[in-house]
C-alpha cells in the first residue's frame, strides 16, 4: 500500500512538473509574441513618420489665410451651450479668452498671438433638449434657439471682445482683430411646433419651414451683431459667417443648405462646415452650398490605425477641404493608450502630410486648451499648439 502511494506521488509531481514546463513555454511564447507584436507596431510607427507622401491628384487643401476664408488660419472651437450656466469648463470670461487668443508663457506673459479664429459652437441645451437631432433628445424650438443666440453673443463675442482688446495693447497691436463665426441650431425635422416667424407657425417637417427658420435666425443674429458693434462691444472682431452644426448632410438637408447659404451669401458673409470623416457631402460640399470646409480624421475617437490620417489627408487633398485637428482631453480609440499618444499623432500627422502649413485648420477644442495652459503638468501640450500654429513643430518658434 505505501509502495502505490509512492507511485501515485510520483506520478502526480512528474505531472506537475510537466505542466509547469508547458505553461511555462506557453507564457512564454506569449511574452515573445507581445514583444514582435510592439516591435512590429513601433517599425510601422517609425515607416509612417518617415515614408515620403505623394498627395493625390485634386484642387490640393483649402489653403489658410487667403480671401476664400476671410484669411483665418487657424480657427479654433469654443463651446458655450446649456453647460455654460453649471460646468466651470463651459464658462468664459475675457481671463480664459486671453490663453486662446495669445500664447502666453509659464511666467504669465503676454508672447504672441495665437488663433486668429473663433467658432462659437455648442449642441446641449435645457431640459433635455438639443440643437442638433440626437436621439435621446428632444428638438429644441424658437426659444430656445434665441436664448443660445444670446449665449453666443453675451457670453461668447463680448468676452472674447475684451480678451482682444487686452492682449492687442500688451502686444502693441491696437487695430488688432479677430474672426468670429457664429452656430446655426440644426433645424430638426422633428419639430412640427418651433413657434412663430412674421406671424406664421412653422413645421419644421417641411423644407420650406427649415428655411425659414435658419434665415429668420441669420437675420436675428445680423441685427443684434450691427447693436454689439455700435455700442463697441464686439468692435475688435470681425463676424465672417455662420457654421452648420450638423456633421454630416442628412436626407432633405442640400435643399435647406443651398437656400441658406445663398441667404448667407447675399448679406456677405460665408457658411462652414465641419464633417466627419467622409459623411455624406463630403464628396460635392461646394455644390451643396458650403464655402469652408475642414473634415474631421476621427484618429482619436475611432477604431482605426495611423492610416486614418493618409486616408484622411487624401480626401482632404482631392476635394480642397481643410482639416480639423481633434486634440481633446481623452481619447476613444482603443488602439491608443491615452489622449497624449493621439494628441502627438494629429501633431506628426500634420507635418508628414503638409496640412500644418498648407490648410486652413479647424481646432476641437478651446475649452480644453484652456486645462492644458493653465494645469503644469500639462502645459507642454498647449506650447505644442503654439508651435504647430505658428507651423514650426516639433520645434519651437524662433
């Protein structure tokens, strides 16, 4: 009886030990694995960085600074929307304005200036509601779209307006100004109830009724705009057009689009947009009515590789669109570990494909530039963005 205990315990540790061995190798195997795997990955990262790039045949980007986009260069988002009365990162005074109209250095000086540009942009509004046609959101009707009118102009360009005026004298340019471009609310179909416009109900179920409603807003906002100036509280900007806020052209949109931007064109002024990448009217945006156009990459929010942004840089370059660079406070690719990874990317991507120089940009998004510039530990991201604006990186400016 002790000689087969004997046995069996041998044969159990001969077992273990053989199992041990296995999983070992097994580890093992999948440790080397790992290591080609990021060996392979980081040989990709550096052919990417240093393949030439032959752009496709097309009219090239929408070149920066020229009278095709009121010479803005680069022009970057603000968000002000329902966020604005409850989250400090919505919330704007000439303080905040100030680190995105100048770059300002880590000992709080005044060095230059920095966007020449400003979107004023949001889509969150009260009570459930939205500006654009989100699912879990109701439309949001005339009201509404007067009380972010306001929103734009009171918390938006007169902020901004003395931010200009304060950095323009610290800099010694006083005829300084800036660009500004102000957000139409989507006119969602949904919304059979948006109130009255010259003493009509409208429905914005019907084409007709979108058109009125988005013309009704341009004028409202003219109007208001011509009261800023005069009593000098927007007179360091100058307004150049309205943006379309949805991304993408829905089913029934080119009509509504082509009526406004006719509208748009007749008071002078010029209609943007910015797409995801490759939505629906990407491919004939001029013939749809729009005049600037910068298209997102989606690098840092899509399951994709590096080869986003030559696919991207492509389109750009074939259909004489600008670009957008996307550098947020997270990410949502899952490719990437952080934001900071995606953020570097955007940076590189625009040197290896010429659009840092050669485009007009688009920035999402100033709320965050703001975290970057005023937080230390994250300060070397919003000097990147001095850089790149002013086309110099990965260098600093002279």
């Amino acid at each position: 009886m002790v000689e087969m205990a004997k046995g069996i315990l041998i044969v159990i540790i001969a077992s273990s030990l053989i199992l041990n061995v296995a999983l070992g190798l097994s580890l093992a195997s999948v440790i080397n694995s790992m290591g080609l795997m990021a060996k392979k990955i980081a040989e990709y990262e550096a052919k990417w960085a240093e393949e030439p790039w032959s752009p496709p045949e097309g009219p090239g980007y929408l070149p920066p600074g020229t009278v095709a986009t009121r010479w803005s260069r680069d022009m970057v988002l603000v968000y002000i929307d329902a966020r604005s009365y409850t989250d400090p990162n919505f919330m704007w005074n000439p303080e905040r304005f100030k680190w995105l109209v100048a770059y300002i250095d880590s000992e709080n000086r005044t060095v230059d200036f920095l966007f020449d540009g400003f979107l004023i942009i949001g889509y969150i509004w009260k009570e459930g509601r939205s500006l654009l046609p989100l699912k879990n959101k109701s439309p949001a009707d005339k009201s509404d779209w007067e009380d972010f009118l306001n929103l734009q102009l009171e918390v938006g360009a007169k902020n901004l307006n003395e931010a200009i005026k304060e950095v323009s004298q610290e800099l010694g340019a006083p005829n300084y100004m800036a660009k500004l471009v102000l957000t139409i609310p989507y006119p969602d179909k949904r919304q059979h109830d948006f109130g009255e416009v010259d003493g009509e109900s409208l429905d914005l179920g019907k084409t007709e009724d979108r058109v009125k409603a988005v013309e009704w807003f341009v004028d409202e906002a003219l109007s208001l705009w011509s009261q800023y100036y005069l009593n000098g509280s927007v007179n360091r900007l100058e307004l150049i057009g309205f943006y379309w806020l949805h991304e993408q052209v829905e089913p029934g949109d080119a009509d509504v689009i082509r009526e406004v931007s006719s509208h748009i064109h007749e008071m002078g002024y010029l209609l943007f947009w910015i797409p995801w990448f490759r939505a629906p009217g990407v491919d004939n945006w001029r013939e749809i009515g729009f005049d600037v156009v910068t298209m997102q990459p989606n690098y840092a929010f899509y399951d994709c590789g590096l080869d986003r942004f030559e696919k991207a840089a492509e389109t750009c370059y074939r259909y004489g669109m600008g670009v957008e660079m996307e550098l947020p406070l997270y990410k949502r690719n899952p490719r990437i570990s952080d934001w900071k990874e995606s953020f570097e990317a955007y940076m590189a991507a625009g040197v290896k494909y010429g659009f840092m120089n050669q485009a007009m940009l688009t920035y999402y998004y100033g709320n965050a530039f703001v975290t970057m510039a005023t937080t230390s530990e994250l300060r070397e991201y919003y000097e990147k963005i001095y850089w790149f604006v002013k086309g110099t990186y990965p260098n600093a400016p002279p």
